[in-house]
C-alpha cells in the first residue's frame, strides 16, 4: 500500500482504504478500480492524496472496527472544523465539551492497543483532523497514565484546540514546500500564538488551557530553530502529553511536506530525544497503539526483510522476527541479536503475499508504457 498525491493519481489504480463524504457516508469502496470520473471527485474533494494498493497486492483485511474508526474520524473531524471556525467568529465555544466526552468516550477506557489507521485529508480539512487524531492519542496515553478525569477533559479541550491559529494561516503558506529561511515557519508560529490567545478568552478555564498549548508551542519552536531547548523549563503533564501526542501524529499522517513516517521511526523520534518527550508519556502512547505486533513486515538494519511472529511487550523495537531470506527466527531481544535492530515498517508489497496474477498481468502492460 502507499500514498499517492492527488496529482499522480492514475485510471486504474485500486483504493487500498475507502472514501467517504463529510457525513460518513461511502462513496467509493476498498479495491475499487479508480476511473477519471473518481480522480475528479478526489480532486474536488480536496484530498491531498489516497492510499493505493500495489498492482498485485491482495486487498488487507480490515474489520467492522476499522471501518467504523473511519467513519468517526471523518464525521468528528468536519465536526471540529465548525466548532473551531465558530470560536474564530464568537470567541465563545460551544461543542468541545460534548465533543472532547465522546472522545474519550470511545478512546479513553480502552482495555489494549487499537489499530491506529491515518485518514485521508484534503487541504481544508487537514488541520481539524489533526487535532482530532491527536486528541483521541491524548485520551488514550491519559488513560494509562490514570490521569484525573478532570485533568483528562483539560487535556483532551487543548488537544482539539491546540492548532486553532493554523486557520488563520493562508493555505498556500501552510502547504508551501519552500521555507530556506525559516520565513514561513515564523508566520505560522506567530499565527498560532494569537489562536491561544484567542482559546484564552473562549474556555471557562483558558489559561490553564492556553498555558498547556503554548509550553508546547514555544518548546517545539525553539527546538525547531535551535536544535535544543533549554532544560530549565518545566512542562506541565499536560503539556508532556500533548507534545508527543501531537508529533506522532504529524510524523505518521499523510503530507505534502515530504512521505510520512512509520511508526517505528517515530517512537524512534521520541526515544533519541528524551529531553523533549517525557519516557512515560511516550511508554503509555506505546501501550496504546498496537506498532510491532504479529503480521507486521519490517526491515533490519542488516538488509533483511522479516515478519514480526511475537511482540516484545518490554522493548516494542525487540520482536520476535522470522527473516524472509532463509526463514531464521530472530528474537531481537536476545544479546546475540543486541546488534540487529528494526529500522522501519514496510508499507508497500512484500515477498510473504501471494500473488494475483490477474492484477498483475493487467499491470505489466501500464507500466511499460
């Protein structure tokens, strides 16, 4: 499966995920065959781009679950687009409250690990979803830290709202592949700090809400600018929580600023800086999201392919893994492997599928135009 941009999308290709309009209603259903008039419906949507699945990959089995986290993800999100662009307006806001308890609701008492699948996203909408994938990993670490519910709300509200300043960024400036000089990166930023102003004045309880969004914003803008931040500072729980809520996301979505991640490479991310993410913010994210678990292909650093068969519930990056090449089973875990490590998930077709000689027969003929 990989992401392809809007403008590369061609006839023919296959939906690896399936699109549904703002109301969570399907439009175009996994594995179907993509026609001009879908390209143009994509197009229309805004989206930045979708998942497709290689030529001869079968279609990945996703349950009822997994598609019904879609369908939350796309209804919530438009949801907390109008209410972010009403406290715009107001300077009053009205639904995240009701908003942040079903969040939480859904996200915050779950016993294990989800399945954490991306969204599509269009330039109009990319922020909101943002802020909505990041506040259901806010809800999930802030359960298993056993945070207190009152805290949790506090939370969850800046988690809907951190971003609420990237609206009053024009889009051009947002999505623009082009910053050298760090121009752009500054306009944002001061964009944003005039949003948490303006959250300060829209919750009952702003301050404390802004005081969590701005430790965050200043902290990350610091460390973008200079490499390091200072280690005087003091970040709230709140603000610790977010901070890598917030990055996970940004890391492992889709982007016009370059491929994502995987989520191996930012759990990398968190534990190669532990001077900006808090270890046990970042403990309860990995205790939340399923990352290295049975069925998974990854690659080593040695250059071999294999396949997760065990998960390590003491180091996620230390699986139990069986090499494609020759078939040895590895448990990473052990000191005669300690020099063999997981340096990436791979997200596209691998040599454990079979084959549909159909699709790839179909294939051969387009590519070698």
């Amino acid at each position: 499966m990989n992401f392809v941009e809007t403008d590369d999308l061609k006839v023919g290709m296959r939906l690896a995920r399936p699109i549904y309009n703002k109301k969570g209603v399907l439009l175009f259903e996994r594995d179907s065959k993509l026609t001009s008039q879908t390209i143009d419906s994509v197009r229309n949507f805004g989206l930045l781009g979708v998942y497709i699945l290689e030529p001869a990959e079968p279609l990945p089995p996703m349950s009822e679950e997994d598609l019904e986290f879609e369908r939350f993800q796309i209804s919530t999100g438009f949801s907390i687009q109008d209410e972010l662009e009403t406290i715009l307006q107001t300077r009053h806001e009205s639904r995240i409250s009701s908003l942040s308890a079903m969040i939480i609701k859904k996200y915050g008492y779950l016993d294990g690990r989800v399945t954490f699948y991306q969204n599509l996203r269009g330039r109009d909408d990319f922020v909101c979803r943002h802020c909505l994938n990041t506040a259901i990993f806010c809800a999930m670490i802030t359960h298993v830290m056993n945070v207190r519910v009152d805290e949790q709300y506090q939370i969850i509200y800046a988690a809907i709202a951190h971003d609420i300043g990237k609206l009053l960024v024009p889009p051009e400036m947002l999505f623009s592949h082009e910053d050298s000089d760090g121009h752009i990166r500054e306009k944002i930023y001061q964009s944003q700090m005039t949003g948490l102003d303006v959250l300060e004045t829209a919750f009952r309880d702003g301050l404390a809400i802004k005081r969590i969004c701005s430790q965050v914003l200043r902290v990350w803008h610091e460390f973008e600018s200079e490499g390091r931040i200072n280690p005087n500072v003091r970040m709230t729980l709140g603000a610790k929580i977010l901070m890598v809520a917030n990055r996970y996301d940004e890391l492992t979505a889709m982007s016009l600023q370059g491929r994502s991640k995987s989520e191996v490479m930012a759990i990398q991310e968190f534990l190669n800086n532990p001077e900006l993410y808090d270890r046990e913010v970042v403990n309860a994210l990995i205790k939340s999201v399923n990352i290295l678990f049975p069925g998974v292909s990854v690659e080593l650093n040695t250059g071999q392919k294999a396949l997760v068969v065990r998960e390590n519930s003491d180091n996620i990056l230390k699986p139990v893994v069986l090499t494609f090449g020759d078939n040895t089973l590895l448990d990473l875990a052990l000191w005669d492997n300690h020099d063999i490590q997981v340096v990436d998930i791979m997200k596209t077709l691998d040599n454990r599928y079979i084959m549909n000689s159909e699709n790839l027969q179909q294939a051969l003929p387009a590519q070698a135009e």
